[in-house]
C-alpha cells in the first residue's frame, strides 16, 4: 500500500464495484454511486487496526482520493467538451 498504489488502485477499485455491482443487477441511484466512491476507504480500513500498516493504509486512503477525483475531473471535462463540441452550431 502507498500513495502511488492508492492513486491507481482507488479508482479501478470503484470501477469493479460498479462493474461487479452491475453483474449482480443492482439499480444504481445517485446514492448508491455517491457510497461507490468511498469503497477504497472501506478495502483499507481493515489495515487502519494494524499499528504496523497503519501509515501505510492512510497513504493508499489518500492517493486513491487524489486518483479519484483526477478521474472525476477527467471524465466530466471530457464529457462537457463532447457536449460543446457537438452543441456549437460553427
């Protein structure tokens, strides 16, 4: 567990739970999605009982936060310029 595994493991994490979620025909509401994205918090809790791991669990906390909303920023930046590009009429 560090930073760097935590900023590329928090948001494949979240894209198995929807994916895996999917699978087992759970209906996705705001809600539901808004909890998907506290699920890599909830895989290193466990390690946050260990004294030993436990730096090592606020480490891979934080860079799955930080990867995270680098996903989230990438992909509604991507999806408001599809939709300006397909919107202006030049």
């Amino acid at each position: 567990m560090s930073l760097e595994g935590g900023a590329l493991g928090g948001p494949v994490i979240v894209l198995l739970g929807y994916v895996i979620g999917g699978r087992l025909g759970i209906v996705w509401s705001d809600p539901l999605l808004l909890a998907l994205l506290g699920l890599p918090i909830l895989v290193a809790a466990p390690f946050l009982l260990l004294p030993r791991r436990r730096a090592d669990a606020v480490r891979f906390i934080v860079g799955s936060l930080l990867g995270i909303a680098i996903l989230v920023v990438v992909v509604v930046g991507g999806i408001s310029l599809v939709a300006s590009m397909l919107s202006d009429p030049a």
